[in-house]
C-alpha cells in the first residue's frame, strides 16, 4: 500500500453518469423513431434530405471548429444531432443544396458565432430554417399539409368538401367516446395524404406523432427533460384550439386534434422547446417560456399569415430567456426579510 | 411516527455499509490531535516520557483532550497534519494497554440535574460527533439561552454509504433511549424527535417501540442531504433556518447526532470519556466495513485492516460528497471522522473544458434553491460581488450541483474560492 501522492482536491469526490456527449446522444436515440417514420412515409425523399442534413452537419461542424481554432471533435455527437433535427423540421421536397445551406448558417450564425455548442441564444437548428425560410419561401411553404389546407379552406372544407377523415381514416362519426378513440388512434400512427394533393406532405419528422412521443417517453425516462415546458406549450395550444374555434360545433374535435398533431407541434414540444441552452433553466421559467411559444404559435395560426409559425414562435421565445431567466428566480431556502 | 423529506437533493441508489460494528484492535502507536472540535487548540498537559491512562486528561482546554490508550508519551509536537491540510498540535502515545476500568457504579444518569450532567459533559469532552465537532457543552448552553423547545436526534447518515446512524440504532438501542431521556432532562424540554432513514418496516416499529414516550420518530425519505441539520430541521417542523448564518436554535430546534446521544449516556453512566469512534471505512476496499476505532488510530492502520490495493487515488476523510481529501495516511482518526472513503486511480473525478450549457440540472437538485451554475461562472471570472447577489454565502457546499452536472464543472470548488476570496477582501 503505498502512503503517498494521493490527490486532494475539493468535494464533492464522486460524479454522476450523465455527461454531455451522453445526452447527445440520448436525444439522437429519441429523435430517431421519428426519422424512421419519416422515411418509412415518404420513401425516397425523406432519405435525400436526411442525407443531405447529416452530411453537411458533419462537414461544417468539422469546418467550423477548424476555423474558430478548436481541435476537431466530432465524437460529441453533436454534428449527429444537429443534421438529424435539422431533417426532421424540412418539408420534403427541399433541394439538397438549400438544407446545406440552412445547416452551414444555422451552424455558424446560430452556434459558432456565439463561441460553440451550449453558448448560443437561439435554436442553430431553428436559425437554419429561418434563414431558408427567407431565401426560398416557396420550398419550405408546408400549404398543402393538413394544417395548411385548415388555415386556407377550414375546417369545415377538410371534413365535407375532402372528405378527409372518412376518405383516409375510415371514421365517418367522431359524436362518441368510442369514435373519438378511434379518430384519435388513426391519427396517431400518421397523417394521410388528403384529395387536396395527389400525394403525402409534411415535414420529414412530423408525420408521425405516435414516433415523436415515444422518443418523447424516451427522454422523459432518462429524465433529460422536464415537463414543464412541454405542458405549458401544449396546454396553451390546447387552450386558444378550444376557446377561439369559431367553426361548426361538431368540428370542434378535428380542429383540435390537426392543431395538437398535426405541423410541428409535438416534434417543437418535445424537442425544440426543452432544448437547454436556449431555454429558461427554473421550472417556472421553462412553464412561462412554453406558453410564451404556444402563444406566439396561436396567434399566428389563428390570426397570422403563417401556416405554421411555431419556429418562429421558439426563436421569439428564445430571445426573451434571458429576460425570463432574470426575473423568475426560486426563493432561497432560509431567506429572512431584513429587519434593518 | 411521521415521515419528512426535502425539495431538490439526490437519491443515491447506493446500498449502506452494513454489518456489526467491529472493534479494531488498538494500533502500537496513537497520535491524539490536541484540537478535535471546532474552536481553539487545547494545552498539553503532560511530557514527554510520561505515562498515561487510558482516559487520563492529557488536554486541557474548552474540550477537554483524554488520553485513549495507556502508554508512555513519545512525542508532545505543535506541528501534525490535520485532516484539513494545516498544522494543529499533537501528542504521540506508545500503546502499552487499552483497557478502560469502568466505574461500574449504579447511578442513573436521568437523575443528576441539569447542571451537574451539563458538566460532566464538559469534562469528558464531547462534541457533537460530524466534520464541524462543535463542543457539546458551549451547543447545550447555546440552545438553552435560546430558549429551544425541540430537540432532533439525527440518525440519519448524510453521506451516502455511510452505515454508521444505521448500525447504531440496531445495536445500541437502550443507550440512544437513555441519551435521549438526559439530553432531555438537561435541555429542560418535552419534545424530541428521532430522524431515521426509511428502512424495512420491520426494523422502523422495532426502533419505534424502543423509543415511545421518549421521542417521536421521523422517517426521512433516503436523500442526500436530508442528514444536514437545516433540512432535518425544514422537514420535521417545516421552519426554515435563516441563511446565511442562522442555525438550527434560531428556529427554536436543537439537532444533536445519534452518536453522540449515545456517548452522553456513556460519560454518565460510567464517567467514559470518549476514547473510540464508530466509523465506516469503504469504497475501494477490500472489505468494506463498520469498525469502532480507538481515536487517535493513524489512517494507515485503518486501511490496512480493510485491505486495499495498491493504486489508491484519493483518501477521503467523511464521504464522498462533503468528505475532506487527505495527502497522508499519518492522519488519526478524531472525533470528527464518521467514515473514510477511498478511491482508485480510475475512479477520480474528471474536470472537462466545456462550457455550461444552462441544462439547469443544478437549479433542481439544490437544497438552498440557488442558482449554482451563475454563482460559480461569476466566482470564475473573479466577480465575486456579483456572485454574493446571487447569493454565494448561502451554499452548504453539498455538492449535488457538481454531482450532476453535465459538463463536469467544479462548482464546489469554484464556489469556495468566491468564498475564500470574500473572506480574504474583508480583513
């Protein structure tokens, strides 16, 4: 036994299991079913845009850390995570060119500027979308989705004129328990493709609701997120679906279920929303910071212009974390009013 | 009985050291540090050549310092490490006995009175037994000009694996009852609790039954760290201590060890000064252990009868959250020591270059509902005012932040620098 040259240092002298690489990865394991059913829906073309967001994450990632004179790490899985969330939010049909572009400025003005993973204010992911939001419109317009044709034609248009939930889904009467189950469960596993548009539309990962809540379940087992943030989000989308639905009463159900499913509302919910850098890090903060998005999310769809404004209601949101982080502070233990 | 536990904190899933608690056989040489409390240095009473009894007063001062062993003094030195890295006088005993003569005498410690318990207290020198070993005595006194109403026994370990509270309130049943019964009657109070840590339900309305019509008991749930007075205190009464100087007694509360209960009772009973301490030796061991050590056995002859391999890394005096490192295994176990921790080489802890990503894991698991993560990014940077309005003199030092923390940040560490440095800006 040897009786010198033991390290000393400060407690505490044990450390947990999770490090960063580890939740990296966790959340590339979550927002894989989601993938999968994106390729399983749309074949082909969800594969060229996953291809084309992985590469060129992989690529700039490594190029960026070369430029700002960092030792190129790639093993973090960050690059990973960065291209597979990137395909998810991109509507098919996206030029590979143009999801190169969306990760090399989403890279580098929403992450790299700002000093690398973990310091940048808002979403890189999302900063990439708006960036081709700007440029190309027309390519990542999502109006022949469900939550499209709902804002241009309503409700009433979908369900009558299209036929849409009887046509795709076999469900004609939604009046009973039984048949909203039914409805509910249909929806769950995919949206169909309706008789507005000769064939399936959407963002490569969210088609499926049923894939983002199970890796949804995933994160919230290994607990690397919390829920305050998701329900305050969806609670505030449920709320305004609800209160400000002006259509037929019998409507009220799809109506509810297109702004709760369908668009990008879970995959924002579970993934965009609890993302940590960009995110209050006290409880109440995430909740306020939740309905702050679903507020933004609402008035947009339900006023705006916007089909589906719910990254630029994140990136809204992300701006004034800051502000919500220095207001909303818990009360230390043991505080007494100072009588002086 | 009643439950109790805290908002933020960890839930270990590590399994407590059991098994009885074995006797250590007495080393051949013992170092008995001549300040084992929280206050100032004792005075050598004796030379050099002398020989001593066991439970002779070797240190005289406001906690008294008994000799453990019977010996001949080798050696009355001023400079000895101690197990927070400074230098405290010492004497060396030569161990030629370890017997303890008890006084075998029939009285019955509830009934001295108040004072005349009070100074037997004094005399054998007691504290209360964890890593601040405050002087009984002066903490008694304390709580009675504060006019205490309640008194908590914490038998609760607070650091994880520690098995030490557990194993005591199998083993030593009737001596808890009693040392609850006099600090009762010293205290002049009605009210008690015994905190434990949820265990079988069996065990729990063993130790309930024993302990009825004396003390309530309390079953905190097993999180860390629910063992520190202020949360013990939060969770029984649901008073909060005041930060960032308040103590226990503020709130009318007095929290007092499950050891040292015990070792009330033994001083009165039979005039036993405390010569020997129950300790948990685990970790990177080879058998981990609960032993009753004599004080004053060097840390050397601990580990050696564990058995540990060679590659140790880290010798940790206390646990592995709030534990204190150690440079040399010279260093005998005190009064303050409840268990030492060891690790291997590969079980050291990493410190990485990233950055906070503000995952607030830190916010959730803190106790004083700080915010760690801003605290220590401004102690880093040296804006040590700032950290201050954030609250920085209100940290425990716990540790759960920098347990959790993703990006392996040293909290803690950056924590204590802001408050050293404080401290050094205002002399």
């Amino acid at each position: 036994m040897k009786d010198k040259g033991f390290v000393v240092s400060v407690g505490p002298h044990i450390q947990g299991r999770e490090s960063i690489p580890r939740i990296v990865y966790g959340v590339v394991i979550a927002i894989l079913p989601a993938i999968i059913a994106g390729v399983y829906f749309f074949k082909m073309e969800a594969v060229k845009v996953i291809v084309a967001a992985l590469v060129s994450a992989i690529v700039f990632d490594a190029l960026l850390q070369k430029l700002i004179c960092k030792k190129v790490d790639l093993t973090n899985g960050h690059a990973l995570l960065m291209g597979l969330l990137f395909a998810t939010i991109m509507p098919i049909g996206v030029p590979w060119w143009a999801v190169a572009a969306g990760v090399f400025v989403g890279l580098l003005v929403g992450e790299y500027v700002y000093g690398g993973f973990g310091n940048n204010p808002f979403n890189p992911v999302i900063v990439g979308w708006a960036a081709l939001k700007l440029s190309y419109p027309g390519y990542l317009s999502v109006a022949s989705s469900v939550l499209g044709v709902l804002k241009l034609e309503g409700i009433s248009a979908i369900v009558e004129d299209y036929g849409y939930f009887s046509d795709a889904y076999g469900v004609e009467n939604w009046s009973t328990l039984g048949g909203k189950l039914k409805l509910l469960g249909k929806i769950l596993l995919g949206w169909k493709a309706g008789a507005w548009g000769d064939h399936l539309f959407g963002c490569v990962g969210c088609i499926c609701a049923l894939a983002i809540l199970i890796g949804a379940a995933f994160l919230f087992i290994k607990r690397y997120i919390s829920w305050y943030a998701p329900v305050g989000f969806l609670a505030t989308i449920l709320f305004f679906s609800l209160v400000f639905y002006k259509g037929d009463k019998q409507y009220l159900y799809p109506f509810v279920l297109i702004q709760l499913f369908s668009g990008s509302t879970l995959l924002a919910a579970f993934f965009f929303v609890t993302d940590f850098a960009t995110t209050p890090f006290t409880g109440l903060g995430m909740f306020i910071f939740g309905v702050m998005a679903g507020l933004v999310t609402m008035l947009g769809r339900l006023w705006g212009k916007w089909v589906d404004p719910v990254w630029f209601a994140i990136l809204v949101a992300n701006a004034f974390t800051p502000l919500i982080d220095r207001f909303v502070r818990p009360k230390p233990f043991g505080r007494v009013k100072s009588s002086v | 009985m009643k439950t109790a536990t805290i908002k933020g904190g960890i839930e270990f899933k590590v399994e407590r050291v059991g098994g009885a608690i074995e006797t250590l056989p007495v080393p051949s040489k013992v170092v008995l540090p001549l300040k084992q409390h929280k206050g100032t240095a004792c005075k050598a009473v004796v030379k050099k050549g002398q020989e001593v009894k066991v439970g002779e007063l070797i240190g005289d001062g406001e906690v008294p310092i008994h000799a453990t062993v019977a010996g001949k003094v080798t050696e009355v030195t001023k400079r000895f490490p101690d197990i927070r890295g400074g230098y405290i006088p010492a004497i060396g005993i030569e161990v030629q006995g370890d017997a303890w003569d008890e006084d075998g005498s029939d009285l019955d410690p509830t009934s001295l009175s108040s004072n005349q318990a009070l100074e037997t207290i004094k005399k054998a020198g007691l504290v209360d037994y964890n890593i601040d070993a405050e002087p009984l005595a002066e903490k008694i006194n304390f709580a009675k000009t504060k006019g205490v109403k309640t008194l908590v026994i914490n038998g609760v370990d607070l650091e994880p694996g520690v098995g030490i509270c557990k194993q005591l309130l199998v083993e030593k049943r009737q001596e808890i009852v009693g040392g609850i019964k006099v600090l009762k009657n010293v205290l002049n109070i009605t009210n008690a609790y015994l905190a434990i840590e949820s265990t079988s339900a069996q065990v729990q309305a063993t130790i309930e039954g024993a302990v009825s019509g004396v003390a309530e008991l309390v079953v905190t749930s097993p999180k860390y760290p629910v063992g520190l007075p202020k949360f013990l205190v939060k969770a029984i009464t649901g008073k909060e201590v005041p930060s960032p100087h308040g103590r226990p007694e503020d709130v009318g509360v007095v929290v007092i060890g499950l050891e040292t209960a015990i070792s009330v009772w033994d001083a009165l009973k039979t005039n036993r000064p405390p010569i020997d301490k129950a300790i948990t030796v685990y970790g990177a061991v080879n058998n981990p252990k609960n032993l009753r050590v004599r004080i004053g056995t060097p840390l050397k002859h601990v580990l050696e009868y564990c058995g540990v391999s060679a590659e140790i890394g880290k010798v940790i005096v206390g646990g592995p959250m709030m534990g204190l490192a150690q440079y040399s295994l010279d260093i005998p176990v005190t009064k303050e020591v409840n268990a030492i921790f060891i690790q291997r080489e590969s079980e050291l802890t990493e410190i990485s270059g990233q950055k906070c990503i503000n995952c607030g894991w830190c916010v959730k698991v803190c106790p004083m509902r700080l915010l760690p993560h801003i605290i220590s990014s401004y102690c880093e940077v040296g804006m040590f005012e700032e950290a201050e309005s954030y609250n920085l003199s209100y940290c425990v030092e716990c540790g759960c932040c920098a347990y959790v923390c993703p990006a392996k940040i040293p909290l803690v560490h950056w924590i204590k620098y802001g408050k050293s440095q404080i401290k050094r800006e205002e002399r």
